[in-house]
C-alpha cells in the first residue's frame, strides 16, 4: 500500500503522529457505504481523531430517537415478559461478592491471565528483552486495560439499555429493558470496584469503543441502538467475560465474571428477539444492506480495539513501531482465543437476525472473520446452561 511506503520513509518522530490517523481513515473507509459512512463520520472523527473519550472531562452526547409510548400496556412479547420475569428472580447485589479476597495483580502463583499469553518471542525478536518481573508487570498491565474496556462498554450499556428501554415499541420489552438498566448499573458498580481497590488503575477509554458508543447512542433509530449495543457490543463481551471467566486464576474476578455473564446472557437474548422479526420482514432490501454494512464496520472496529493501543503507547511507544505492536498482538495466543471465541458469539446472531448474507461474508473474509465461524447456533442460552458450557470446556 502506498501509505506502508511514505510512512516507512518518515522519521520515527513524526510517523508515531501521523499512523494513528490513516489507521482512523482506513477503518472508517473500510465500508462502500455512503449511508453508513455518513451515519459513522462523525463519530469517527470525534473518537479516533479528536479522542474526545481521552480528555479528562465529561463527555455529552445529544439523543435523537423518539420515546414510545403505549396506553394500553399490551403483553405483546411473551418471550421478552418471560425474560423480564426471569430477569427479575435472578437479581443480586455487587456488594454481596467476595471482596475480601486479597487480589496481587502481579502474583505469578495467581495470574489474571496466563503468562503466556502475550507472544513474548515476538517482542524478543523487535529487540525487546522483559525480566520476569517485567513481562508479569505487562501481563498484569494487559488485564487492567481490558477490564477497564469492559467498564466503559459497561457505561455504554447502562445509557444505551436506558434509550433502548424508552425508544423500543414492545411494551414487554421496557418492562424487560428497566432490568437490563439495573443489571448494567450493577455491570459498573462490580468492574469499577475491582479497578479501582484491586488493580488501583484505570485506562481511558480505547478510541475505537467511544465511536461505536458515540454512533449508538446519536442515532435516532430504536433497531441501530439494539444492533450496536444488544448484538454488538454485549455480543462481544459475553464472548470475552466468558473467555476471561475460563482463563483467570483469581476467584474474586471469576466469580465476579460468573454473575455478570448470566446477565449478559439474557441481554443478548434480548437483542435477538427484538431484532429477528424486524430485520427479516418488516425492512426494505436497503434498509436491511445498511445495517448488514454497519454491523461489519462496528465488528472491524471491535477487532482493532482489542490492539489495545493504550498499553503500547504507555510501555512501548518510543521503541517499537504501532505496526509492530499491532503485528505482535495479533499472533498472541491469548488475543487469538478472545477474538476466537468473541467473533464465534456474534456470528451466528447475525446470521440469526438476517445480516449475514451472501454479499456481506466476503467482507467478514477478507478481514479475517469468518473463519471464527464454527457453525454454532444463536444464544438462547440461560445463563446456568452458558456457564455449565464454559466449566465443561
Ligand atoms: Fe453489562
Ligand atoms: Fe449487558
């Protein structure tokens, strides 16, 4: 590519500037979609080139959809009442986990996440030698950034359950939705707690999160809130808790990771009933292409954030390259089993909800995703069954 060319001839100083905004473009270009390149413009600029998630202050985002309203308080949805009933049984308190286990991030004999888990020989190989103490230190450093993604994703869910609880048509489904605002309030309290009295830090939020965030929550459309947030994003991190929830030796997190994976369990659940019907049958041919076409540029957006570039920018920034770290976490063993089983859970609930045809799958190809695909059906598993699936692999 041409770009490759010009940056490799500029110095280190100057290209280190100028790569993370061609990355911006090229993500963002990815789509031959105008609507969905205009509908995502925005907020492509305000999260990868203004970064407007890493200033240090609040962050306002105006809401465009319309609020629902229905006098006559129908059972319209008996799977969603059924899921509001369920939702409601299952309820428990953040406080209630076991918070006096004593958590040291950088204890080899209780690691957060394997110490093989970054590709060590590749860091090796760019002419950078760890101690022990240093590759436990980055490993311990690789946890922090991720549970802190999944905190601010957690943000995003809670405000966006709350639009999607006001903008949805089905009266069971905003008796269900308050449910998932209490679940995603809890979401925050339980990872934010553990942040902040365990690990004692917390990363900004990664650029490419804010814009999916950022896109969901302006849109004024009910169904793009529930692809963005329901399918995607909380698609995604149930693959992820779940594979943290396997992975980690330290059970105050796994345990933390177990309550919260049956929540997530029942809001993904959610987002399919909601969408199923309306994508397969009540849309126009383009209305269903524009958001098979923004449902890819959200997933290429997730698999970028998982190059969490905010660790590299704090550990490696002046010594080796965004290419070659990006190079280094795409073949680590730990990032290939998240992306793995991350992507195995969002595929077949797109194809579930009719954005997985035939046009779309050599996108998802040429980026290298469909291959995570194993055939498995939809999630319309309680949260007991996820968990049992996850104890028996
Ligand atoms: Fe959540
Ligand atoms: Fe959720």
């Amino acid at each position: 590519m041409l770009t490759d060319k010009v940056l490799e001839n500029l110095p280190q100083s100057i290209r280190r500037r100028v790569e993370p905004y061609i990355e911006a473009v090229q993500v963002m270009t990815e789509t031959s979609n105008p609507k969905v390149l205009r509908s995502m413009a925005g907020s492509g600029v305000r999260g990868l080139i203004l970064q407007r998630g890493k200033q240090g202050v609040p962050v306002t985002m105006p809401s465009n959809h319309r609020s629902y309203f229905d006098w006559t308080y129908p059972n319209d949805q008996p799977e969603m009442r059924e899921l509001y009933e369920r939702a409601k049984e299952q309820q428990w308190n953040g406080a209630d986990l076991p918070w006096d286990i004593d958590v040291d991030p950088e204890n080899p004999e209780v690691p957060i996440i394997p110490p093989e888990f970054m590709s060590y020989d590749e860091l090796r190989d760019m002419g950078i030698k760890l101690t022990e103490l240093e590759k436990r230190r980055l490993n311990a450093s690789v946890a922090t950034w991720m549970l802190s993604q999944f905190l601010h994703g957690e943000q995003g869910a809670l405000l966006a359950a709350a639009q999607v609880t006001e903008a949805v048509q089905f009266f069971d489904g905003k008796l269900y939705g308050a449910t998932q605002v209490v679940d995603e309030a809890r979401h925050v309290e339980v990872f934010h707690r553990y942040l902040d009295t365990k690990m004692n830090k917390l990363y900004q939020i990664n650029d490419n999160l804010f814009v999916i965030i950022d896109a969901l929550i302006q849109d004024s459309r009910w169904d793009m809130k529930f692809l963005g947030m329901q399918i995607m994003v909380e698609g995604l991190a149930l693959g992820a808790f779940g594979t943290l929830y396997q992975m980690t030796s330290e059970p105050l997190l796994r345990e933390l990771l177990r309550k919260v994976i049956q929540d997530e369990a029942r809001h993904v659940h959610y987002g399919v009933i909601a969408l199923r019907e309306h994508f397969n049958h009540e849309l126009s041919e383009a209305e269903q292409r524009e958001r098979e076409d923004w449902a890819f540029e959200v997933a290429l957006l997730m698999r970028n954030r998982f190059l969490s570039y905010e660790v590299y920018e704090e550990w490696f920034e002046h010594k080796i390259s965004r290419k070659q770290w990006a190079h280094m976490i795409s073949h680590s063993p730990g990032f290939e089993l998240f992306r793995q089983t991350m992507f195995q859970r969002l595929v077949p609930n797109l194809r579930e909800i009719g954005l997985l045809s035939d046009r779309i799958k050599p996108h998802y190809e040429r980026v290298g995703l469909m291959k995570y695909f194993n055939g498995r059906s939809a999630d319309h598993m309680s949260g007991d069954q996820m968990i049992a699936e996850l104890d028996a692999a």
